[in-house]
C-alpha cells in the first residue's frame, strides 16, 4: 500500500500574490466621505477649550494625514471613484495642512 500525504499540509494556492492587484476597482465613495468626517471631526475636536479634548483631536489628526495620503496613493493606482467625494476629501486636508502651518 503506497503511502499517501495528508492534504493538511500541502501548499494552497497563494491568490495574494497574484500579478493583478487593481482588480479590486476604484476607491469607494463610502471611504472619501469617511475621511472627510473623520478630518473635520479631528478639526472640531482641536477647536475645543479642554487639553483632553484638544490633544485627542490632534492625534486624530496625526493618524488621518497619512492614512489620507496613502489612500491619495492608492487611488492613483486603482482610479478615484467618485471625482467629488474625492475633491472634498483633498479640501479638508489641506485645509488641516493649512491650519497646522499658520
């Protein structure tokens, strides 16, 4: 009786590395609006008197710049989506850019 291996460990098929990555489509509207809120939020939570408040809207904002230039990044390979959701995204964070360099 011959010896047969156990599918358990065998290699799977890796669908990761796969050459076509842009097949996933453009940047959805859903998440240029959400990094719209999330920006303006951060700006309204800055904007408040209370040190505990104030820093938590600047570490929201920390973390969403570049968040939001990774998905600008993305978008250039996979396409924009919605050309507006987008547009409103690129004004609030220069806006944020703006009001941290004055």
């Amino acid at each position: 009786m011959a010896h047969v291996a156990p599918t358990s460990h065998r290699r799977a098929t890796r669908a990761s590395h796969r050459g076509d990555r842009t097949a996933d489509g453009p940047i959805q509207t859903m998440t240029w609006l959400g990094l719209t809120f999330a920006l303006i939020f951060g700006l309204v939570l800055v904007g408040r008197a209370h040190v505990g408040v104030h820093a938590a809207g600047v570490t929201l904002l920390i973390m969403l710049v570049p968040l939001t230039f990774a998905v600008f990044g993305a978008a250039l390979r996979r396409g924009l989506g919605s050309g507006k959701a987008a547009l409103s995204t690129a004004l609030a964070l220069a806006f944020v850019i703006v009001r941290f360099l004055m």
